[in-house]
C-alpha cells in the first residue's frame, strides 16, 4: 500500500480521479429523475404501506421476480421516503456505492496481489472501467442503480470472506476457526436471504462448488469438517430464502434450439459487458456480441482450470477467491439465460440489467491474470500473453465507455422529457404510459395519482 503515495504512482492517482470524475460527471447529466420502469408497480405496491407507516421487511419478500433483493429494496424505498420520492438520489447513491467498490477492489487487488509497476497501472485502469460500468446507462442512471451497486458490492465482499475464511492456513486455534467459519456462513446466508433476487440458486450453486474445491485441496483433517459445516448452513440459508419467496420462473422446454439460443445468450451475457449496448440493433451485431463473449468466457475457463491446476499443485488454497468470482458470474449467466432466453429470445441477454453482474468475472481475471504471472514469472511468453489479453480488454472498456459516455447529455434530456409530460397526468396517453414502464399503462397511471395526491416526486 505505500507504493499507492509514492512519486512514482501519483500519474496513477490521477488518472482514477479523473476516470471516477468522468464517471460522476456523465452519472449527473443522466440521472434518471422519474421512477422508470418496474418502480411504477413497485411504488404502487408499497408507496401507500410505507407513506402509512406500516411497511414491514416481509413485504420486500411478496414477489418472486429476479429484480426482488428484500433488503436492497428496503433501503432504496427507505432512501425514497426520507427525500420525498425524488429518484434521482438513487442513481447518486448508486454512483457513491460504485466508487466506494472501485477502491476497495483496487486496494485488495494491490494488497493481494503485489503487482508491478506496470500491471498495477493496467490493473487499476482495468478495474476502475469494469467496477463503474459506464456502458450500462440502463442500471446506473435508473431506480435500479443503487440496488445493483450495493448487490454487486457486497457480493464481492462475501466471495472475499470466504475466500479468507479457508484460506487463512496459519489459525491455529481450532475452535477459533469453526467459530469464524459459522459466523462467515451466517454472513453468507444473511446476504442470500436479504440481497438476492430469484437467482440465488447461482450464488448457492458458486459457494457449494468452490468450497467442494477446497475440500480436493484440503491439507488437514479439520477442512473437511469447517467445509461441511460452511455447507450446511449455506443450504440452510437457501432453504429458508426460498420458502420466504415464490418461484416465478417457467419451466424449461429441452430441445436442441432452446438449448442452441441459452448458449447464444449467455456469450452475448459476456460479449455486451465490454461492448457499447447502444448498437444492439444493428445488423450482424448479435452475432459480434456472442464472439467477444465466447472469448472472454475461454479467458475465464482457462483462468479458472490453470488456478485450479496451481492450487492442486501446491496444495495453496489462495486462488480460491477468483475462482468463486469466475464460477459465480458464469452460473449467474447462465441461469438467467436459462430463464430468459426460451421466452423473451436472446436479444434480452443484452440488456445491462443482467449485465450488470459481469463485472464480477471480469475482476477475477484482473486478479487471476496478475497471480498466474507472479508464478510463471521465468515464462516470459505467458507474462506477455496475459498482459496483452487484459489491455486489450482494457482498450475495448474504454472505447466503448467513451461511445457511451457521449450519449449522456442524450440520456439525461429524454429523463427530463418525460418528467415534462408527467406533470401533467391527464395529458399522457396510454402509449406513453406504456413506453416508460414495465407494467400496463392502467397500473402506472394509478402510481403517478398516488404520487401527486401525496406530494411525492415530482409533486413535491
């Protein structure tokens, strides 16, 4: 960490000031200022029981849909009242949330990982794009935005704890160690019950199978049961969040086009995280989005199987955390893929709702590519290669941030637009109704009532 105040590193410093400054800048000039999309329904739903008083926790856990974390909801509704429903605190919180993730993962990836001068300065870069997500204007300028960066933080932060809880190989005290591990799977299920959408199947899925690793590479007797233990209460944890929330999804159909199309998805899932989501409707660009992805997904496989493969070898189980990163993001892709794709078609794979995850397997091959380096240090070809794949990755981030970033001003004058025609109510047309929500035009119409009859949002 004191390489970070050193002369040497202070161009470094300036350049993430100045891409968070960026950042912020375009956040602001399009925040979204109405309550877009599914808020119309969900303002609706627990607009009146929280204005009343009686909103409860248990409310948060009325809908099975994916977009429904409990206590994510909780807190961006408790936002929301405190500040008379102006939504645009939420975007601003999301912004404040992403940078705060920004730098705590820049500080554990130095922390960790020890890197270069040089690959400190592509690894920061490569973070910093990847944690604030510029190209994804659906889910940082939306209501949606403060949830995502809250879910996508405290996801990283979980994959670490469990990533050090067995990892630490130099805590002696055994009973030390089963009281860490209980209390890290309680974390663990705290986070599932509360933060999770409809697919905590996939974190359930990523935890289990990454701690099942760690058994393969246990070195002493007791792993296996700190392991057992971790297991059982994470299944515990997915138990009890499963019976407090419905399943919505729709049963999959087996055929080899459903199946053909979920592979399509979940490439352009990985293809859309790095390229500007603003040309989806081109011509040939589905099949571009679904190449980049096929190829960021081998880079991932193989950062996963050579950590793996280190791992067995030195019987060390500090890869653990990219692993859990890399297992995480790619079930969390393809479940949503499972569950999209067959009814709404690839093309929804796109959307930065979904994407927004990603950015958690591509932070594993920040850390991955810097710990396959420090150990192939006499093989200069896999140094270079593993350099030249991130600035890579590193240049396309950045242009398509930029391409992005320009529509900003675009953005932000729509939001205003349609706050415009809002104010009037009456004039609004069922069409336009329709346009800005994810729901019916007879529900949105009913929230913005709500909302005016109780000096809320833009009636305040």
């Amino acid at each position: 960490m004191k390489s970070l105040i050193k002369k040497t590193n202070i161009p470094l410093l300036f350049a993430l000031m100045g891409i968070i400054c960026v950042y912020c800048y375009w956040i602001d000039n399009a925040k979204c200022i109405v309550p877009y999309s599914d808020f119309f329904r969900w303002v609706l739903d627990y607009g009146e029981r929280i204005q009343k008083g009686n909103g409860m926790v248990s409310f948060f856990f009325a809908d099975g849909s994916q977009h429904y974390q409990p206590g994510i909801y909780l807190l961006s509704f408790s936002l929301l009242q405190v500040t008379h429903y102006n939504f645009s605190i939420l975007p601003i919180a999301g912004m404040i949330v992403k940078v705060i993730v920004c730098i705590l993962v820049i500080v554990l990836f130095i922390s960790v990982c020890h890197p270069s001068k040089v690959n400190l300065y592509i690894g920061t870069i490569f973070i910093s794009l990847i944690t604030l997500n510029f190209n994804q204007w659906e889910i940082i300028t939306e209501p949606f935005a403060f949830a995502s960066a809250v879910r996508i933080g405290l996801l990283i932060g979980v994959f670490w704890l469990t990533a050090y809880i067995f990892s630490d190989n130099k805590m002696k005290n055994n009973c030390r160690k089963y009281v860490i591990v209980i209390i890290g799977a309680l974390i663990c299920d705290l986070f599932i019950i509360t933060m999770c959408g409809g697919y905590a199947f996939a974190v359930a899925f990523s935890l289990i199978l990454n701690i099942l690793i760690f058994v393969l590479n246990s070195v002493d007797k007791n792993s296996y049961v700190h392991a057992a233990i971790f297991i059982v209460l994470i299944l515990v944890g997915i138990f009890i969040y499963m019976q407090l929330v419905s399943s919505g999804s729709n049963q999959f159909e087996f055929s080899l086009e459903n199946l053909i199309a979920i592979f399509a998805g979940f490439f352009m899932f990985w293809g859309a995280s790095v390229l500007p989501t603003s040309i989806e409707n081109k011509e040939g660009v589905f099949e571009i989005y679904s190449i980049v992805g096929a190829g960021i997904v081998i880079i991932m496989l193989l950062l996963f199987l050579m950590c793996l493969f280190r791992s067995l070898k030195e019987k060390n189980k500090k890869y653990l955390f990219i692993m859990l990163l890399i297992t995480y993001a790619n079930a969390l892709g393809f479940s949503i893929s499972l569950a999209r794709v067959p009814e709404y078609g690839i093309s929804v794979m796109v959307s930065s709702r979904y994407v927004i995850d990603s950015a958690i397997g591509l932070i594993a091959c920040a850390f991955g590519v810097e710990f396959i380096i420090s150990v192939c240090k006499k093989k200069t070809s896999n140094i270079k290669i593993g350099e030249i794949l991130v600035c890579c990755l590193c240049v396309l981030l950045a242009a398509t941030n930029f391409i992005e970033g320009c529509n900003s001003v675009y953005i932000g004058q729509f939001y205003k637009n349609v706050e415009t025609q809002l104010e009037n109510i009456e004039e609004c047309s069922d069409e336009f109704l329709q346009s800005i929500s994810a729901t019916d035009a007879e529900t949105t119409r009913k929230s913005l009532y709500f909302m005016k009859e109780n000096k809320l949002s833009i009636y305040y």
